[in-house]
C-alpha cells in the first residue's frame, strides 16, 4: 500500500509540473501574440528594429508625396512671379501707350487750341471768334478713341449764341487734307428747339489756317476761312 501512495504522490507531482509548465507556455505565447498585435505596429515609436522602421518611413513618403502633375512650392513660386511680371510687363505697355497718346494730345493742343476767327464764314454777322480745343472721339465700330477738334463761340449770334459748340470734327485734320466735320447751325433764332448739325469738310491749310465747307444740300454749300489768333504780334 505505501509503495501504491508513492508512486500516485509523484505521478500527481509530475501532472502537477506538467501542468504549470503548459499553463506558463500559454502565458508566453499570449504575451508574444499581444506583443505582436500591440506594439509591432508601433515600431517606429518604439525603434524596435531598423528594417521596419524604414519601411514606415517610405511608407509616410510615398503618401506625403505631391501628386504626379503637381508643382513644387519653388515651382510654384517661380511661375506667380513670371506670370506677375508679364501682367507688370502688360500693365506698363497700357501706361506707355496712355502716355503717348497723352503727349500726342498736348502736342496737338499747342498747334491748334486757341483762339480762331473767321470773318467770312458766318455771313453777315460778320467777324466771329471762336475757342478750339483738341477732344477724343470714339469709334463705336472698332471702340478705338481718336482726336479731333471742336470749336466753342466766343462771340456769338442769334442763331447761334456765344458758349454753343459752332463745329466739330470726326477725326484729326493732317495740314493740305480735309477731314468730315458737323456745323451748328439754326435757321430760326425764335426757335429753342431747332438746333441741328449739317455735314461739311474742315481742311486744315496750315498751322495758322483752316478752310470750313459747309453743305446745306447737295447743290448749295458755304465755305470761309478761320485764322489762328497771333499772340505775338498782339504783343
């Protein structure tokens, strides 16, 4: 009977280790699987192996990369500035074209604006002064501004009073040309309303003198000569 007892205390001790040695196994294997599931994932922060590490490097590159047709920022940078400085390029090619129009205009001004008589032109009223003066005109076909001259009475008559545009041209006279102009005219001084513009040609002879052809139908037309006023020999 003792040697019975013997060998079932050691066959229970050796269940016993057995038992404890599966059970620290399965302890191990849950901690190896937990580390796997939980901190490989993490290697980066943990630096638990180079390969690994580098693979999450590339990893972060490739989907912190620009798309394929996208610009770099140095890229990007240099065409804002091309592009800022073509629209300057532009801008100043606007200015410069503005500023010889400008200087054209004061040109045109010192040759022409001033004060003009004629002592023919308005019939028996006699002498007349009138004030031209450079203006721009626009052509509603190609919307492009041109200039022209208008005449403003300083002395005026009943049918057309001092302060009234007396004539304008559609465009700039050249010396030796003649260019279309409208004539003011008004057959009835009693009439408010009855104001209107016939055709004509304005020739500009030279810098001192321009002939006005007035056309009141095609078989009936008037014509006289204007003369710039001479401030020097005023003087």
């Amino acid at each position: 009977g003792a040697l019975a007892n013997t060998s079932y205390h050691r066959l229970l001790q050796e269940f016993t280790m057995m038992t404890t040695k599966i059970r620290n196994r399965m302890v191990f294997f849950s901690f190896m699987l937990l580390l796997l599931i939980e901190i490989v994932p993490r290697a980066d922060a943990f630096a638990l192996g180079g390969s690994f590490r580098q693979y999450l490097s590339k990893s972060r590159r490739r989907n912190s990369q620009a798309p394929l047709f996208a610009l770099a920022d140095d890229d990007q940078d240099a065409n804002t500035i091309e592009k800022r400085s073509i629209e300057n390029e532009i801008d100043n090619e606007d200015d410069d074209e503005r500023d010889e129009l400008v200087e054209a205009v004061i040109l045109k001004l010192e040759e022409s604006e001033g004060l003009w008589y004629s002592d023919d032109f308005y019939g028996p009223h006699g002498r007349e002064w009138v004030k031209v003066s450079v203006s721009l005109v626009m052509n509603e076909k190609t919307a492009a501004a041109t200039t022209a001259l208008v005449a403003t009475k300083v002395t005026g008559d009943p049918n057309i009073p001092a302060g009234c545009v007396t004539f304008r041209t559609k465009n700039w006279p050249s010396v030796g040309t003649g260019v279309p102009a409208e004539i003011h005219v008004r057959a009835d001084p009693n009439d408010p309303n009855g104001f209107s513009w016939l055709s004509g040609e304005l020739t500009l002879v030279n810098d001192k003198t321009m002939r006005l052809l007035c056309s009141y139908s095609p078989i009936l037309q008037s014509q006289g000569t204007f003369y710039k006023e001479n401030d020097e020999e005023e003087e």
